[in-house]
C-alpha cells in the first residue's frame, strides 16, 4: 500500500510530516499480511540481526539479541509531558511538552535516512469493538513490523474502520539516527547511549514520540505506550479503565464460570497465573489475555477486554513445570529475544527445566561459552538475560479462553492485586468493600525486578495497582477515578456488581531465604478461594486488614505443612505496622492534596484498629 491510498487526511497529513522531517528512502504503508510477516523477518535475517531456528525443533521462528543498552524499559527515559507539571504527578518524569519535542525533532531530523519508513496502522483490541482504540505506528524498524503483527491487530481493516475521521493514536517511532563516520555499529540497530533514548507521551494530544531503543515496552507502542499511559489517560477523560492485568476466565467443578482481572507489577506472574494448569481437581483456568485490560461498564456490569493480539512474556523461568501452556505456545512461529542459541539453533534459558544441550552455546551478548550443565541461574553470567522475552500470537496458547476476542469483552467478578513481597502480606486476603479495595491497591508494594534497566532489582517499591510505570496522569487523580467509578456504579444501584478485590502474595519467604509457598499449578487453591468468596462461601474470618482464609479453607499442597500455611494467612500485626509507618512517610506524603480523603483515612482506621 502507499501513502496516496490512505483515506484519512489528517493521518496522511501526519505520515507526510514525518516524511519531510525523518527523510526515509521510501515508504510502505503496513497491510499486516502473512507475506509482509516473512519479508520483514528476512530483512532481519538477510543483515545478519536475526538467525532462523532449526525448522523441526522451532518451525518458522527466530532468534534475536538486542544490543546491551536495550534489553528492558527505560523508566528514567520514559517522559509524561502534559502541559501542566502536576497532571503528571510525583511517579511520573515530567519534562516541557514544548521543549520535549524541539529536542525530539532534532533526533528525529534525517532520522530515517537510508531505511524505510513503516507505517504501521493497528487496533487495540478487536477491529470495531465498543471498547478498541485505533493508533497508528510510524517506524524505520522491521522488528517493530513484525512484533506489532504479533501484538496488535495490523492492517487494512483497521484503516476502514477508521475512515475519513475517525480517531486515532499518533505513534512516532525510530531506531536511530544512521551511522555517523566513525561511529561503531553495534549490530542491533538502536541508540546505545541510554541517555539520549526517549520514551515520550503528550497526555494532552494523546501523542506518543519514541526514539533510540528497539526493546518492546519502548517500541511495541501500542503496548505500555498506548495501551496503558495514553489509554489511562483516555481512561479518565471518558470514563473506563485502562490497567496492567491478566484476565483469566475460572471454571469451578461444576462447571460455573468466572472472569478475573489481576494487576501484578512486571515480571511478577501475570503471564504465568494467567495461563495456570490448575492442581486442584476439577478447576479449570482459559487465558483472556496476560499483560492488560480494558474495561467499561455497561448496564452496571464491567467488562474486559484484552487489547494485545498476542502475548511479549519472560523467558527466564519458564518451563513444563511454571508453565506448560507458554512452553506448549512458543513451539512454532515465535519470536525469542535475547535468550541463548544452542548448536542445533534451537533457544535455551535459565530454569528451561534441564541443562543447555551440546557443548558451547551462544549467550544473549553473542559470546559462545560452554554450554550449563544445569538450567541454575548463575548471576553476572546468564545465558539469556534475565528480562529475555518471547513473542507469540494469543491464539497459539493452548488454553487461549474461545471467547478471549470477542469484541464486548467478558463480565469482569473479581480483581486481584498483588506484588513480589518476602514478608508481611499474606497469601491472599480480601477487600472490605470497594473503597478498601481501592486502599489496598494503592498502598501495593513489591521488590524490584529486572523489566526495567534503570531500578535497583530487589528493593521494595511502592507500586499501586502495579502502574506507577504505566499511569499517564497524577496517581492521586488515578485513585479518585477509581473510587469515582465505584460510587458511580453503587448510586445507580449496581454496586452488587462491582468486582470483589483481593490482594494476593505468591513470594512470602522463610528465614532461609526459601519460597514458603509453591506457586504457579498451585496458586489454583488461592483463586478457587476467592471464586468461592465471590459467592458468600463462609470460608474466611474478618481481620482489620481485611478477610483471611479460615484456617482449613485452602487445600494444603504436598509440600506445605499446616504450620506454613498458618504463617502465610496469618495478620503480621508488626509487620503491618512498619507498613503503614511507609506507606504514610514515604508513599501516601507524595500525592499532597491529590490523595482521596477517604484513603487517607482508612489508613487511619487500619491503625487504630491494629493498635486495638
Ligand atoms: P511482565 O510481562 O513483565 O508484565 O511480567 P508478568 O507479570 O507477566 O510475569 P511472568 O508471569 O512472566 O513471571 C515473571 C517471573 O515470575 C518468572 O520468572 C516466573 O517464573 C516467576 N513467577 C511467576 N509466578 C510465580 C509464582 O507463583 N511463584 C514464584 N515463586 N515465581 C513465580
Ligand atoms: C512489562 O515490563 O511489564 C512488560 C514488558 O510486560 S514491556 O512490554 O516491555 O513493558
Ligand atoms: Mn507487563
């Protein structure tokens, strides 16, 4: 397709600004088919980026490794650029929208000079669904082509469904600049100095400008970019929630069905609960989607969407035994990135769940070493590096949910959250009420983990409703949008509808160091709980905190004794105490005026209450 053949004149008027301003060679207008698919990855292949996997081991897929300044999300480069300082709030990086693009222009100027530019025209969610949104994606990057075919719905229909009007998400991405004399070719094309990459949203053009990193979360824009920062944004302008939760769809014994959405920080096991096999007996969990959700409310009653057309999961740690169903969806067609390459150019990772085959093996750096005897992570020489991912079409997982695109979403019964914490937060434990469950997400903490480059792995930040990465706007209003949505529902005299909230905790560890609970298949008890919950099962006792299992409520797992299971549903009431002493000085003091009155008060009451 090319550019006289789209309809939309502001949109052509955009793509022919980005021309005269990036001077690509030429310019393609992406049609999202199978054939552009292949040509794309053989550009890839054909400059040496991207090497072909063995055809019996890994049909039609391929291996990539990123340059080492562009393996995660840059959080530092990531910018909120409203106009106004306080719309971005303290969580955010603000920065002059004005000043902002007069730098961007300066990069993007001749950005694009020997490459072709790819206009990429895309939907979030199903083409023409009440709850998608259209953006379109200008890049120089054939990675991105391909990736975004994966993740997002590409191609004709969706510039039919936007016709001559209709609205859409700008997205501006490159590369980099081309080589200048002298400068050194990394091999994967990006700009290397970490500083000079931007991540930029302009909440109040719903704009989005990147430029410097080829790495997902930078670059993919329809995923954080669009679909979270400047969704959340749309989010509150119109009345709906745009978050970073799976949505699973539960089927109990007798076969009744419930869907859940749950936030979990990144790299904190959405892709692998939303995908779990369960342990316990007749349960049963489908895959609606494993990163975000878009939800509204109709007739009172939520529903979800999953804007992505396919899931960007972590490697590391994946195997038969965490998750069978995303080993059994990355056999064919997939993209791996910076994981190892074996002598028989299959993929291999840490705790792959056995020892790299064949005697040396190719790094995530591109340094053939020997290959590990067993899948341990050995820190500081990981094979593949730890925020190593995949990409894959949704429909190739096998417990892909047959309504997981049906474009009016699914009835949303409960939202879990939860985040990485060795102590204090129990197993799970359920909200009062709405506004409680409001409470409890805002005040979620969670260690650090290796999806961003520039945060210190480990240490616990606060991470409410796991967005500060992804909230385009003031957390405080965030939260008043929340409670603002409850009311709504609750005065119109839907408030039995409302989803339940609970907060779950899968990391709880012993004085050694050691996980007290199992996890993953096993985390199936926990949602079988809260499934029951939602119907007014008895199983729980009334805690300050919140509603905890009743003891025996939960199915032991073989591996944990009565005792540990005491210690994970039990009220930390110390621990909980330091917790709200942080969440007051060091959390809820950010948000100034900003923060919901009646917020600050429940801390207030969970105080009192714990010193009763
Ligand atoms: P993003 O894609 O970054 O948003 O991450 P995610 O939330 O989808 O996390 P994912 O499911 O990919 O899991 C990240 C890491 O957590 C992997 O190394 C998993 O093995 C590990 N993990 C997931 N679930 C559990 C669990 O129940 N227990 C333990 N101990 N680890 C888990
Ligand atoms: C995350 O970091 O939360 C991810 C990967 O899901 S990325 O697409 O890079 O954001
Ligand atoms: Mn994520």
């Amino acid at each position: 397709m090319n550019l006289n053949e789209l309809k939309h004149e502001g949109l052509k008027k955009w793509v022919e600004e980005a021309v005269a301003m990036m001077t690509p060679d030429s310019v393609e207008v992406c049609d999202g088919s199978k054939a552009e698919y292949d040509r794309m990855l053989k550009i890839m292949v054909d400059a040496g980026l991207g090497v072909p996997l063995n055809p019996e081991k890994r049909p039609n897929s391929f291996w990539f490794r990123s340059d080492p300044s562009d393996v995660a999300r840059a959080e530092s480069r990531t910018f909120i650029a409203s106009k106004n300082k306080d719309d971005a709030g303290p969580t955010n990086n603000w920065t002059d929208p004005v000043e902002l693009k007069d730098t961007m222009r300066g990069l993007y100027k001749g950005c694009m000079k020997g490459r072709t530019m790819y206009v990429i025209p895309f939907s979030m969610g199903p083409v023409g669904s009440d709850i998608a949104k259209i953006g379109v994606e200008i890049s120089d990057s054939p990675y991105v082509v391909f990736n975004m075919h994966i993740m997002t719905r590409v191609g004709a229909d969706v510039l039919k469904v936007l016709g001559t009007d209709g609205f859409y998400v700008p997205c501006l991405h490159s590369i980099a600049k081309p080589l200048g004399p002298g400068e050194k070719d990394t091999g994967w094309p990006c700009e290397p100095d970490v500083n000079k990459k931007y991540i930029s949203h302009f909440p109040d053009t719903y704009e989005i400008w990147s430029y410097g990193s080829g790495y997902g979360g930078n670059a993919l824009l329809g995923k954080k970019c669009l679909a979270l920062r400047i969704a959340s944004v749309l989010a509150r302008d119109e009345g709906w929630l745009a978050e970073h939760m799976l949505i699973l769809k539960l089927t109990n014994p007798q076969g009744k069905v419930k869907y859940i959405a749950g936030a979990l920080p990144s790299a904190c096991g959405k892709t692998n609960l939303a995908m779990l096999i369960p342990t316990l007996p007749g349960w049963k969990v489908e895959t609606i989607g494993d990163d975000i959700a878009w939800m509204k409310f109709k007739n009172g009653q939520l529903y979800a969407i999953n804007p992505e057309a396919g899931f960007f999961g972590v490697l590391p740690g994946t195997s038969d035994h965490s998750n069978k169903s995303a080993m059994d969806s990355i056999k064919k067609n997939t993209i791996f990135t910076n994981c190892g390459l074996t002598e028989d150019k299959d993929v291999w990772w840490e705790q792959i769940g056995y020892g790299a085959p064949g005697e040396t093996i190719i790094n995530w750096k591109g340094e053939k070493v020997p290959s590990p005897k067993t899948d341990k992570p050995v820190a500081g020489q990981e094979i593949a590096h730890v925020n190593a991912r995949f990409t894959v079409p949704a429909s190739q997982c096998p417990v892909i949910a047959s309504e997981w695109d049906d474009p009016n979403g699914v009835p949303i019964s409960a939202f879990l959250f939860g985040g990485r914490r060795a102590a204090t937060i129990p197993l799970v434990n359920q909200s009062k009420n709405w506004v409680h469950g409001v409470f409890m997400g805002s005040i979620t903490g969670s260690e650090i983990t290796a999806a961003a480059l520039d945060l210190k792995a480990g240490s616990i930040r606060r991470d409410p409703f796991a967005m500060v990465p992804f909230c385009g706007y003031h957390m405080g209003d965030y939260f008043a949008h929340w409670l603002k949505l409850g009311k709504k529902a609750q005065d119109e005299g839907h408030g039995d509808k409302l989803p339940k909230i609970f907060f779950v905790n899968w990391f709880r560890k012993d004085a050694d160091g050691k996980f007290m609970w199992p996890g993953y298949s096993e985390n199936s008890r926990v949602l079988a709980w809260m499934f029951d919950r939602c119907d007014g099962a008895q199983n729980f006792v009334e805690t300050p905190i919140g509603n905890l299992p009743k003891p025996g409520s939960i199915p032991l797992p073989s591996d944990v004794s009565d005792a540990t299971m005491a210690e994970l549903i039990k009220l930390d009431v110390d621990g909980w105490k330091a917790e709200i002493a942080d969440v007051r000085e060091n959390h809820y003091s950010k948000f100034g005026s900003k923060l919901p009155k009646e917020l600050a008060d429940l801390l207030d009451v969970l105080e009192k209450d714990l010193n009763k």
